[in-house]
C-alpha cells in the first residue's frame, strides 16, 4: 500500500452501497471492474431498480468519493442513465466473487475494495470467511491476481492466521464509546465532541476542554482491536483561545484591542471593551468564522477610552493589579 495515502484516504467500494449522482441519489453498486495487469479500477456498475432493474456501467474517473455512506459520482441521473448496459472487459468483481488463497485453496468471498483515489489502484480488500467466521482485511501486496468473478491472494498462512479482524463499523463504534464513557473527567466533555466509526477509520471532530484530553481520547481509543485509523481533529479550548487571540490580533480591525477569549467547547465569549461598534461586530466576524468556533457570546462593551480589560479569571503570567471602578471588576496586566 502507498505510504502516501492514509486508509481515511481511501475510496472503499461496498457492494449493495447507494449510488448519488450530482442531482440525487440513483441506483446500488453492484459490480467493479479492474484491469487485471494493472489492478486498477477501470469502471464500476450501478443497478437502477429493484429485481429487474438494469445495471449501468461507468468509468471510474466520474467517482469523487466512496464510502460505506455511499458512491458519489459527478455526473447527473440523465447520464448514468444514457450509461452502457455492456459488461467492460477485464476483471469484473462483486459480492459473490470468490476470495481463493493460493497455497491452501481456503475460499472466502469478498465483500469491500478499496483503491487510491488519484489513480484508482487496488489499495486492499475485505474478505469473509478466508479465516473462518471472521472478515479480514487484505492488501494489495497480498493479491496475486484478479480475473472476472475470482481473487487470488498469495501470503503465507502464518501471517494470514495472525491478521487481526476487520470488524463492523457498529461494533467498533461501541466499543470506542464505552472506553470513553468509562473515563468520567471526559463526562463534561463529550457535548463539544463528534465520534464515528467509517470503514474501520474513527474521527473525532468538534470540541473539548484542552489539547491533552483531546490527546488523553486519542490514546484510549488506540487500544482497540481493528481500527484502522484515528483522524483527531478535536479542538482544545486552550488552542483556540490562543490561536482565535493571534487572529484578533493581525486583524487590523482589532488589533491592539484588549479583547478577553473565553471558550468553552467552541462556545466562544469576547470579554472587554472596543472604541466604537464597527470593532464590536468586526470581533464577531472574526471569531463565528475561525475554525473550530460552535457560537460566539459578544460581552463587548463600547467604550471610546476603554483600556482595560474585564476579565473572569486571573491572567497567567506577568503581574497584574485589580481595580473597581464603578463597580465592575477589571484587571489590568502591566
């Protein structure tokens, strides 16, 4: 497999998946065709209806994505329907294909392909009941050859024996859940937070409380069994504040502004003072569109000779003196 293309890179092609073309979804996948010199996927074959119903081909260069979700192609309904109903040559692949390793003559059937995305080669395939009662995961370098309706794969039965499972997406998605819900400081966290399993790949998106338990989540979800990949794009509150802080001050709108950033799992409040209400709404601007901002709370207050900034907490790092003028606390950091 090409150590330049991660597994979440890849387009998997699940036989029976739905069809979407550019103006809705129109069909199943039921069929691949791959060159078999090559093993790249030439074209691929979408049936519309149900019993009866037809089997369209199309080249792969009309795919843009494919996942368990779904096959995305670019073109519209008219046409894939205007596609040819002819079988292309080469070896053509689909849910009742045979899986046969080559040494011991053990059969499986194969039930996924997954290609590179910029070329359409044959990355891996998941293959049922080549190790009896499990599904497992074979790469490229392990198939031996493809012909129409039969794969053959070539890697000792030691190894082979040794592959751990490729399991459900279902599966894996609870067990990632329970380890989290079983670490109980996470328990505020998990409102901000995003978790799916996608072919064997977890993606944790949206937003906690600080970049170590963002890392704390990653490591405990490494633990287990048959994920293939971890995307963490978790943002830490603490990154966010520092980093949305850095954008406020390029910006020529608020720069030199004492604006306070106080996050709390995306939610975003802007604590302070600004001269007039153009750099109150500039403020907003700038923070409901960085990454990683859920909703902004503008607490801004306009003030033309405003040079103190109200704050929440205690500011870290350098000395500091608290003042209350007309009641409000302030904090000035020197």
């Amino acid at each position: 497999m090409e150590k330049t293309t991660l597994i979440s890179q890849m387009q998997k092609f699940h036989f029976g998946s739905k069809v979407f073309c550019s103006d809705g979804e129109d069909g199943i996948l039921t069929r691949v065709s791959f060159d078999p010199a090559s093993q790249r996927l030439a074209h691929i074959g979408v049936k519309q209806g149900r019993i009866f119903g037809k089997t369209l081909y199309v080249p792969y260069d009309t795919v843009t994505d494919a996942s368990s979700d779904g096959v995305n192609l670019s073109i519209s309904r008219s046409d894939l329907a205007a596609a040819s109903q002819q079988e292309p040559g080469g070896a053509l692949l689909d849910g009742r294909s045979v899986v046969q390793h080559a040494d011991t003559g053990v059969k499986g059937t194969l039930t996924l392909v997954a290609v590179h995305p910029e070329n359409g080669a044959l990355a891996y395939l998941v293959v049922r009941n080549l190790r009896r009662g499990q599904d497992v995961l074979i790469r490229q370098e392990g198939v031996a050859k493809l012909e129409k309706g039969l794969v053959m794969v070539s890697i000792p039965e030691s190894v082979l024996q040794t592959l751990p499972p490729y399991r459900p997406d279902d599966e894996l998605q609870q067990e990632v859940e329970d380890i989290l819900f079983d670490l109980t400081p996470l328990h505020v966290d998990f409102e901000g937070m995003k978790i799916r399993v996608l072919d064997g790949v977890l993606y944790l998106d949206g937003n906690i409380s600080s970049s170590l338990r963002a890392d704390i989540v990653q490591d405990q979800a490494s633990g287990v069994r048959g994920l293939l990949e971890i995307r963490n794009n978790l943002v830490g509150d603490d990154s966010l504040a520092s980093d949305l802080a850095s954008a406020l001050a390029k910006d020529p709108r608020t720069r030199d502004l004492p604006i306070g950033i106080y996050p709390r799992l995306g939610v975003v409040r802007l604590s302070g003072a600004v001269h007039n209400e153009e750099q109150k709404a500039a403020a907003t601007e700038i923070a409901r569109n960085f990454p990683g901002v859920r909703s902004v709370i503008n607490d801004l207050v306009v003030d033309p000779k405003a040079a103190l900034l109200r704050v929440m907490a205690s500011a870290e790092g350098g000395e500091a003196e608290d003042r209350v003028p007309g009641g409000k606390y302030i904090r000035h950091t020197k």
